[in-house]
C-alpha cells in the first residue's frame, strides 16, 4: 500500500505542467518553534498572575457559599409554610415569598457579574503576554535565521535545535515581568444627545 502511494505522488508531480522561466523560487524555510503552552505556564508575570486569578475565583466561591446558604435555608422554610398552609398562602407568607424572589435575584446577579469580572480578568492577562509574546518570537525567531516560526502544539514531531521557547521565555521574564490582573472597566453605552433623531433605516 505504502509503494502504491509513492507511486502515485510521483506521477502526480511529474504530470504537473513545468513552472514559467519567470516565476520566483520559495527560499528554503528555516522552522523555528516555540512551546507558547510552556510560556504561559511559566513565565514569571503568567505564574503570579495565576496565583491572584485563583484568589479571585476562590473569593467567588466563597460570596456564592455566603449569599447561597441563607437562601437554602429560607427556601426550606418557606416550601414547609407553604404546605402546612396547604398551597393558600396568606398575605403575610407572600410578602415572604416575593421578598424571597426578591433577594434570590439579587444574589444571581451580584455573582454573575463577580463572575464575568473573574472570566475578563483572565482574558486580560492572556491579552497582556500575547501582545508582548508576538515581537518577541518574532525577533527571537529572526536572530535565528528562521523564516517561520510555530506553536508546538501544532507541529506533530520537532528536533529540540528547532525550539526557540527558552530564548523567547528569558525575553518575556525580561520585558514582561508582571501584569495586571484587572481588567479595564467597560465603557457604558453612550446615550443619544437631547433632541437627536434616529437615523433612517437604510441610509
């Protein structure tokens, strides 16, 4: 089966029309390659970064614990007066349970905003060493006479004197040694000025 491969791709390529005299040949390309998953793991401003951001979700946990518990127990209580009154709660009890709901959406949304804050964080952080880690493969890349550089991950085999991630690695300790782990507040959408009309549809 492998012979009859070979076979093929060789009559393929020699069936294929000779290049124009004018057409410029490819430079032979130098693969350099670089561990971006070791990078990100490892660098001094990642390995910080990382211990805080998991502070951050540990102090998530623990404001959904802290809002959750009173809320399970309330609900508890609430579902027995609920059937000892037989499915016809008085007034008093649904004040109750409005004040219930009330409070159970509260707490959502207060966590679900800790929490898009943490995933934004993270974001942040990650944009914060890649905006830095791409001019310094490049020019680590170009000092080592590479015309392409890859991730690893990517590639399927690699010989170790193709690795630049060390090099790359010191770079970034060196240019890069922390980042910020807050993420810019959003802008708030900006309200049309007093008076302004829409503009058509269309135009």
């Amino acid at each position: 089966m492998r012979s009859f491969t070979k076979a093929a791709v060789a009559a393929f390529v020699f069936a294929l029309p000779t290049a124009p005299a004018f057409a410029q040949a490819l430079p032979d390309a130098k693969i350099a390659v670089v561990d971006s998953e070791r990078i990100f793991r490892d660098c001094t401003a990642c390995k910080a970064a990382t211990a805080q951001l998991q502070t951050q979700r540990t102090q998530l946990q623990s404001l959904a614990t802290s809002l959750g518990q009173p809320l399970q127990t309330e609900a508890q209580s609430l579902q027995t007066a609920v059937t000892a009154a037989k499915g016809n709660p008085d007034a008093a009890l649904q004040t109750r349970i409005r004040t219930f709901e009330q409070r159970q959406q509260q707490a959502q949304q207060q966590i679900g905003q800790q929490e898009q804050q943490v995933q934004r964080n993270i974001a942040y952080v990650r944009e914060q060493i890649g905006t830095k880690l791409g001019p310094i493969i490049t020019q680590v890349a170009q000092q080592r006479g590479a015309t392409l550089a890859v991730d690893k991950g990517s590639s399927f085999y690699n010989a170790p004197a193709t690795e630049i991630t060390d090099a790359v690695l010191a770079a970034l300790n060196a240019q890069l040694p922390s980042v910020s782990v807050t993420a810019p507040a959003q802008a708030a959408p900006t309200a049309p000025a007093a008076g302004a009309r829409p503009a058509p549809a269309g135009r």
